[in-house]
C-alpha cells in the first residue's frame, strides 16, 4: 500500500529489527503486546518485490540495548519503477 504514494523512481526505506535468534525475548523484556522479533534480508526483499518494488537493498546499520536486550537495526529500500 505505501508504494502506491510514490512516484517512478521514488524509494520507500523501511528501518527495523534484524531478526533476534530467541524472538520471545521481545516480548517478554519489552512488553509488547504486537512484538515481532525483526526481519531478515531475504523476508525484506520478498516483501518489497511482492509490493512492486526493484533496486532492493538491505544494510545493517548499528545497535543498541533497549531494556537489557541487544538490538541490530537495519534500513531496507525498495525502489518504484
């Protein structure tokens, strides 16, 4: 759906969670109720090409401890053709 607001050409990035190895720790750490444990690379792209997106990437970008649990975050980009 949000690549709809794009024009050809336009790029829709998405940041979120690497994939955690133990996905309830999410849930039991953070409290969410709507936890998910991230994303892969190849979960990303199958995501995007399925929304109508090419020019995939996919680039880890850092971490961070959020309430003694060691998060890796990524940036994902699709591009509109």
């Amino acid at each position: 759906m949000l690549q709809s607001f794009l024009a050809p050409g336009g790029s829709l990035l998405i940041v979120d969670f690497i994939k955690s190895e133990v996905p309830s720790i999410f849930k039991e750490k953070l409290g969410h109720i709507n936890a998910h444990s991230g994303f892969q690379e190849p979960e990303m792209r199958v995501m995007l090409e399925r929304a109508g997106l090419g020019g995939f990437e996919f680039k880890p970008m850092g971490e961070a401890v959020i309430k003694e649990v060691p998060m890796k975050f990524f940036v994902a980009r699709g591009v509109k053709a």
